[in-house]
C-alpha cells in the first residue's frame, strides 16, 4: 500500500481520467453527481473492503479516486473492487488503523468532500450480533481473545466468551464503554492515562464495534499505588512552580526504587472550576502540565467538584468536559488480587450555571446499580478499594465519627459493599483522618476510609506566604499516600512532599506558642465581631503560659498506632488525644492572612480544628522527651525532643 501526500491526488485523479475510454463515464465525469449512504461507523478487517450503498443510482466511475483521510494528516487511496448502480465496493489499505476519517472522492481536477466516517479496523469476528446489541467488540492480547473481561456502558454490564467477544444493549446514554481492566493485564497509555475506554461514535440505533487490547504483564502481585489528593492547579499563588516541586519529589521517589510496579490514582479536584474561565487553566492545561512533569506513569482518575464546569445546569453536562478529556466518571479496573472501584459521589443536578455550585454529597442511584452489577463478577474474598473524592465519614467531637453524605444514600452504597473488606480511599478536606472498622459509624462492616492529605495542602498558600512550609489546615504537610500491595495484603503510609516517609508527627513546646492580637497590627480596628471572633478563638488557644504541655500533630493517627512519651529520666508520661488547631498553620497562614489592612471578612483556608493531636504534660520547661509513634504495620518513628523548643516557622521549615 502507498500513502499519497494531498497535493499529489490531482495528478494521480487525471492520469485515470486520460486512461478511460468509455464515453459514457466522460460524460459523467461532467456531472460529478454521485451519492451513496456513508455510515457513522463502519467495521473493516484490515486489508478487506467495504461495501458502500448507491442511493438514486448515482454511483461513482471507475476513474474517480476514494480517498480516506485520517485525523493526523494521512491521506490513504482506496482502489475500487467494482462499481454498480446499487452498490460499490473499495479495499481498505493494509495499514489504515481505527479512527475517524474524512471521505474524498476526486474526479479529474475536481475534489468532493462526502463526509466523515468512524472505521473500526481489526480481525473478522465470527459473531451473529444480536438484533438488541448496540455495542459488541473483541478484548484480546497478543495471546488472542481474553475470556471473562467484564465490559460496562455504565448502565449494563457484560462479560466476555471464551473468545473474548462481548455484546452489550446499550442506551449509549454516557457515551462511552469501557472493561475492567483484568488481573495481570495492562492497557495503552495517552500520557498518563489509561486507555481503558472508547468513547463511542455512532448513534444510539447504530450497532458500533469496540475493541480493546491489552498487554500481559507478570510480577502484578506485588507492586505500589500512590494516590494522590487534591492539586487545585489553576495558575495562581506560584501554584504550578509549587506543583513542580511535588512532581519532582515523585519522580524522585520512583527512582529510588527501581524494578518495583507502580500506579497511580487521583483523588479528583485536579483543577479548579472557579479558574477555567478567568485564568484560562482547565482540564486540557493540567493534562498537558501533568504529562509534561510525569512520564512512563498510569494515573487512574477521579472526579473532584472541581472539575464540574460551574456554567451547566445539570449533572450530566457538568461532567461532560472530565469525561470528554479524562474518563468515565465512574468504572473498575483489577491490578493483582484486588479489585479497584472509582465513583463519581458529587452530585451537580442543583446547578444554576453560576459559581454559587450547589452539589451534594451522594452516589447515583444509577451509580450504585452499576456497582452492584460489577461486583457480581468479584468473589467476596477478592479486597475492595473504593476511590471518590468526597469524604463518606467526618471526625466528630461528641461522637468520633459521622456520616458525612446523604444518609439515605450511604445506607444503600453500605448494602452494596456488605461482605466485602473495603478500603475507602478518599479526598476532599484536605485533611488527614482515617475510620477503622471498629467504629460505630462502619455499623460492623469491615469498612476502612482513608481520608489523605492534599498535594496543594492549604490550596498552595502556605508556602506561598511561607516558604518553606507546606501544610494543610490541620497541619498535614502537603503530601500524598503511598499504598504497598502484597497480594491482598495492603499496607499504607503518608509521604510529605520534600522529604522521606520517616516525617510522621511533629512537636510543639507550648511553653514556647502563643498568639495575640498584636500579631495581626494590620487588622482593620473597625472590622466585624465576627471576624474578631474567628481570629481570637487562637488566641485563646494559645495563650501566654508555662503549664509544662507539648503538643503532638500526627496527622495519619487511627486507632491502630501507639504513641509512646518517655522523659529523660524514663519515666513515661501519659498523653491525651485533644482537638487542636495546629500552631505552625496558624503562624504561617492564618496570622498572614488576617494581617491585612484590606481584611473585609473572614479570610479563607485558615486553620481548622482536628483530632488527630495529642498532649502530654511534662516536669518542667527544661525536660527532654523520647517521642515514639508506632502504626498498625509495626513502623516506628521517634524524635528526641529537646525542651525548650523554640517556636517560630523557621525552626519547622522543611530543609
């Protein structure tokens, strides 16, 4: 086969002209009249032909040229089989691949443009469609056919035959299909995504083939999967040179260990919809940065509220631009012995096109039908890790923990999950808190929710005031988990961003924090009360005082880990777990951001109250202590802690 530049079609076209004897065809070469139905889509084998339908018997010459163009610029001849009034039939060449292409025909010096078509170009599949089936395809490796892919629309669900053929009836209501990806199997890459679904491209009616190759890999047991929590990029507050340095941190990462499988997951709110318009950074800006920084990595995504486009009115177009540039909104996938679920849990409906964006916390009932349908593929021994962005669970004061969706809504995704062990990861607070399967709120399912820190921690304004501190408002660095899989064993830690994953807690010296308001002289003197309010609820927290207290932020604490306080003299000490503001998010953000003459209300991100603190009550000021935390895997970390300890944000600066 011979691939033809565009500016040599017309000499190729008279040449064929001048061939022809055939008076007749002259005469119709004068007309230029040819009509025939071109399709949607249309299923090709490679190097086979195609028969195309005449309609009104205004068929094209035999000296005409069919040409097919592809998306990137590849103009391919398609040489006529034959030619009747009804019909006419061309050979597709040996290399033309699947995908869309314009449809030429030239006739002399004269160039027609009949449309575009989808072709669908692989291996005959000895099928009978079904007379329901919209979508049907073929999911195989090198290997051949793989049997027992399941393959979703994200309505319905199917499975594939012995020789790895499906057939789904489908609305085509999304828009796309996708499979779940299969246990020791791998799919193509565009970037950093993984191509585990085909947008489809004829109408509902249109029965549409949809193939999907995969690679087998070994060692698929063993290997880690780093999530990765809210980024907010938007081109503000030195965000993306902040980014620049996670993403570097990751590589480095990567590199430190070499050999070992890694993959990837975002935990949604990649971009920030209140930015796409006025900055002019969306969806298609954070791919290109991400896959600009980041190579040779799968980063399997989920939906965020932020990357809903705020100007829809409803759910379905809100999402339309994530799912147009990034993926279904919701599917499965398998790495080794564990079966991974992303679900979409924001609900847009209530949008009005503003910036007001008002979502809920819940999960489709659509959503959970499909759930329901995929896990009837997954034995009940196979672990579950189930990514969505928001949160399913909240820290509480009077009661630990609480529902933190639609009650309803969780009751139902609850049932869904019964019997199985679930790890719940998500995102969302940029916070850190985990729920184990010992609290009420599990209501005795074996549930875990891990609710990780964000890359952007306080949406890149601590270190933006601060440099040198990156920490969320509960004083979690800016970081992301890493989840080390072992058969079905899981194990996982956090790691903050610019240093090793030994960088579990940190200390602070009460004796040493406290705030007032001459820290904020900026402040408007005839500012609101409430405001007033806000900012001395940390001055009463910290106070000017010698009571002999350290404060301890572990910010991954749950009710696995131990915390060990021993003095110098070894005698341990007992701590009490408290709900703290965190001293160095005050210092580094809070204080700033209330510091301004042009403070009209309360500003945003400031510093939250958490749970995950703990204080121990010490001899003196000059007692040293032996601080030992201890996770539910066995890892210890320990600081020696020299008191006094000096309290300013550089002595906590990351170095």
């Amino acid at each position: 086969m011979v691939k033809y530049v565009f500016y040599l079609l017309s000499l190729i076209s008279l040449t064929l002209a001048a061939c022809s004897n055939d008076a007749g065809e002259d005469a119709a070469g004068d007309d230029f009249s040819v009509l025939f139905d071109l399709p949607q889509t249309a299923e090709v084998t490679k190097g086979g032909e195609y028969i195309f339908k005449v309609e009104n018997g205004k068929a094209p010459i035999s000296s005409d040229v069919f040409i097919l163009t592809s998306s990137d610029g590849i103009s391919y001849i398609c040489p006529f089989v034959n030619i009747s009034n009804e019909s006419f039939t061309v050979r597709i060449p040996a290399d033309c691949k699947t995908g869309y292409y314009k449809v030429y025909l030239t006739r002399n010096d004269r160039k027609k443009q009949i449309g575009q078509i989808y072709l669908s170009v692989g291996d005959k599949l000895d099928i009978t469609i079904d007379a329901s089936t919209t979508i049907y395809g073929k999911v195989s490796s090198t290997e051949g056919g793989i049997k027992g892919v399941v393959v979703s629309d994200g309505v319905e669900v199917a499975m594939t035959d012995e020789n790895g053929i499906y057939q789904l009836k489908s609305d085509k209501k999304w828009g796309y299909v996708f499979m779940s990806i299969p246990s020791g199997y791998e799919v193509p890459s565009e970037g950093v995504l993984p191509q585990f679904f085909h947008h489809l491209k004829a109408n509902a009616d249109v029965a549409e083939r949809q193939d999907f190759t995969l690679t087998k890999v070994s060692g698929q047991d063993t290997y880690k999967v780093l999530m990765l929590g809210d980024m907010h990029l938007a081109n503000r507050t030195d965000d993306l040179s902040q980014f620049s340095a996670f993403t570097t941190d990751l590589n480095n990462y990567r590199a430190a260990h070499p050999g070992e499988k890694m993959y990837a997951i975002a935990l949604g709110d990649m971009t920030w919809d209140l930015y796409w318009y006025t900055n002019l950074f969306a969806i298609p800006e954070y791919l290109n940065t991400i896959n600009t920084l980041v190579k040779d990595l799968q980063i399997f995504h989920t939906i965020g509220n932020h990357d809903y486009d705020y100007k829809a009115v409803n759910d379905f177009d809100a999402e339309s631009k994530y799912i147009n540039f990034i993926a279904p909104v919701y599917y499965s996938f398998n790495i080794g012995k564990i079966h991974y679920v992303v679900l979409d849990d924001i609900d847009c409906d209530s949008y009005d096109g503003t910036t007001s964006r008002n979502y809920k916390k819940r999960i489709s009932t659509e959503q959970l039908s499909w759930l329901a349908k995929d896990l009837s593929h997954i034995d009940k021994s196979t672990p579950l890790v189930v990514v969505m962005h928001a949160q399913l669970f909240y820290p509480s004061e009077s009661d630990g923990f609480k529902i933190d969706h639609d009650v309803t809504n969780t009751a139902q995704f609850l049932n869904v999950l019964k019997g199985y062990k679930v790890n719940i990861v998500t995102g969302h607070t940029h916070m850190n808190f985990n729920v184990t399967p010992e609290s009420s709120v599990t209501q005795g399912q074996e549930i875990y929710e891990h609710n990780t820190g964000a890359i952007c921690a306080s949406w890149w304004w601590t270190n933006y005031l601060t440099p040198g501190v990156h920490i969320s408002p509960d004083g979690t660095p800016g970081g992301y988990a890493i989840w080390d899989v072992s058969g079905t064993k899981l194990q996982w830690i956090y790691k903050a961003t610019g240093t090793s994953e030994n960088y579990q807690f940190r200390s602070y010296d009460l004796n040493k924090v406290h705030f007032s308001l001459a820290d904020v002289p900026l402040m408007p003197t005839d500012i609101s009360a409430s405001v007033k309010k806000k900012y001395q609820q940390y001055v009463d927290a910290y106070p000017v005082n010698s009571n002999n207290e350290v404060l301890i932020n572990i910010w991954n604490w749950n009710a696995r880990w131990t915390l060990t306080v021993t003095d110098e003299k070894g005698n341990q000490l007992t701590p009490t777990a408290v709900w703290a503001y965190d001293p160095l998010h005050i210092a580094a953000l809070t204080v700033k951001r209330f510091n301004s003459a042009s403070l009209s209300s309360t500003p945003n991100f400031i510093t939250e109250k958490f749970p995950h603190f703990f204080k121990v009550k010490v001899g003196d000021a000059n007692t040293d202590l032996t601080i030992t935390v201890k996770d539910e895997f066995g890892h210890t970390w320990t600081e020696e802690m020299q008191r006094p300890k000096e309290f300013t944000t550089e002595t906590y600066k990351l170095k």
